[in-house]
C-alpha cells in the first residue's frame, strides 16, 4: 500500500522544544543538499541489496520488494524511482572512482521523506545507518544520534522533526541528500579515507521493542515509524552523491598546499593566492554556488555569517577550501 495514499492519516509526534541539529531543507542552517547542486561530480554505479523483513516480527509477511538494486544508480529519481531495503535491509554501493576525504562532506545520501502539508517543520522520515569501506570487507560507521523520545513508539505514517536526528541517511525530503563528512568516521588501518570504495545503508528498524531495537552511537533506541508492513517498507534508497572523488581530483596534499585562501575566518574580503589562477567559486552548505570570481580579491559582504567552501581552479588543478564567514 502506497505510503503516499495514507499520507494524510499521519498524527503529529511529540517532539522536544529544543533543537540540536540541522534543520529541514529551505530553513537557516539546513545541511540539506538539492540533486541539482553543482558540487556533485559523481553518483553511484552499483549498488546490491539484501533485503529485510516487512515486520520483523512476524517473518510470515515476507520481505520488502519495491523496486530494483538499479533503481539507486545515478541521481535521484524521486519518490517511486526507489529500492526498499525492510526492516534492518541493506544496500552496499559501489562507484567509478573511490571517494577521498576532501574539505567538507564528501557524499551525500538521498531518500524519499515526505513533508507534512500542514506543518513543513516535520516529515516522514526513514533512517538507515551510513558505513563506508576501502575494501569492501571492512566497514566503518558513522557516529549517528537520535534523540527521538524512546518511551513512545513513532507510528507508522507519524512525522518527525529532522531537528532531533544527526548523521543518519534519510534526514531529508526527496531530492534532498543528508550530506557525510569522512571527517566523522574513527581512524582505522583499516580504513583508508582517500580511497572509500564502499557506501552501505543498514535500515534502522525503527522498533522500540528491546528485542528488535537498534541503538546509535550514544546507546539511544533509534525510534521509527514502524510498522511499516508494505512491499516499499524501511528506507528508501533513492541515489548516492559523489562530492569528492578521485577522478575529479589529480591534485596531491603537497600541491594543495600550493593554494591558500585568507582570511579564515573571513568578514568583508577574501583572497586567493594561487598559481595560474582561472576561477573561484563559492558554495554554501548546500552545495549552492553563491559566488563566482577570477580575480584574487572577493567581495563577501553579500554574504550571511556561516561555513562556505572555496573552489579554486589553477595551475595545480582543482583545490577547495573550507572557511568561515563573520
């Protein structure tokens, strides 16, 4: 049954008064990244799919099957252009060229969360853990934190405020991607993050229940709409944004140097000081070019107060920076 046609049965889930984390895309300080920005270079070229349960608590039902594993290679399709992973499913997706660790997030992960009508501050939501691999064997996760009451189960087409979850895929509406920085994950010999071949989403099951729960990273019960005992059930994966990838970047840490943009933090004016200097752009959190220069000298007045990124196109190659604007 189409989680579209019961959109308008979803009640309103208590939420805190307080808000720790990025808000909703089009709100100030969202981390909410369209399909359409420009500071995507690449998108997903394989993904396989284990699939989870309808209900994890009645094997009987069967298993999720909306959709195909192809369904999550290149950009996002939308709401029905999806594959379902179930309740605790999987998806492990592969790319053309290995992710590195570059300045800022690195990926982004797209899903299909529905805004409520009546109140744009809150969504349907699906989440999945986001782990990340350089050999495919090996997988490291990103430290998620849900701080969704535990003591009430999300019902099924309940919303939530995305305000109250960090670092989990599915924070966002569809076409909106939940941005990783490689930057989050632990340090590990056997991770290394300028080579990250592997993205796998792992669905949160949402369950309250201890025998079925999952928890992040500070020990919280991960709280979902659940049950969700249709063949689109679980989280929704709709594409896999490439920031910053190996084949768009021939630069070494040694020429990167070579660069340098000052201030930082920055109030009026920012300079570039590079070789042979083409171009400067300048994106928001969003991934939005807000700015685009060939001189040296730029003119940030028109700015608000936040976190940018500087890409520098010159002799070297392709160098971005991150700063500050006061």
């Amino acid at each position: 049954m189409s989680k579209r046609i019961f959109i308008l049965l979803m009640a309103l889930v208590p939420t805190m008064l307080w808000a720790q984390f990025a808000p909703g895309a089009g709100f100030a300080g969202t981390t909410a990244m369209h399909a359409d920005s420009s500071a995507f270079v690449a998108w997903a070229t394989g993904c396989t799919v284990e699939r989870g349960l309808m209900r994890i608590n009645k094997p009987n039902l069967g298993f999720a099957s909306y959709g195909e594993d192809t369904l999550a290679l290149g950009a996002p399709g939308g709401t029905y252009d999806i594959v379902s992973l179930g309740d605790g499913g999987t998806a492990t997706v592969t790319f053309a060229s290995p992710i590195f660790n570059g300045e800022g997030p690195d990926f982004a992960v797209f899903e299909n969360g529905l805004v409520l009508e009546d109140d744009n501050t809150l969504c349907f939501l699906e989440l999945a853990f986001v782990e990340v691999s350089s050999d495919g064997e090996n997988f490291f996760r990103f430290p998620a934190i849900c701080n969704y009451p535990e003591d009430q189960q999300i019902g099924t087409f309940e919303c939530t405020s995305c305000t109250l979850i960090h670092n989990f895929a599915g924070k966002y509406e569809a076409f909106y991607g939940t941005p990783f920085d490689l930057d989050d994950v632990e340090d590990s010999p056997l991770l290394d993050m300028n080579r990250v071949t592997h993205v796998r989403l792992i669905d949160v099951v949402g369950n309250i229940n201890p025998e079925y729960a999952t928890y992040d990273s500070k020990g919280h019960v991960v709280n979902d709409p659940w049950p969700t005992p249709f063949e689109s059930c679980g989280f929704d994966l709709d594409a896999v944004g490439v920031i910053h990838d190996l084949a768009h970047s021939n630069v070494t840490e040694n020429e990167a140097e070579r660069v340098s943009v000052y201030p930082n933090p920055a109030k009026d004016r920012l300079t570039v000081k590079a070789e042979n200097l083409q171009s400067i752009e300048i994106y928001n959190v969003m991934g939005q070019q807000v700015m685009v220069s060939t001189e040296p000298t730029i003119n940030l007045s028109a700015l608000t107060e936040g976190i940018y990124f500087v890409r520098v196109v010159c002799e070297v190659g392709m160098v971005t920076k991150r700063i500050v604007k006061q």
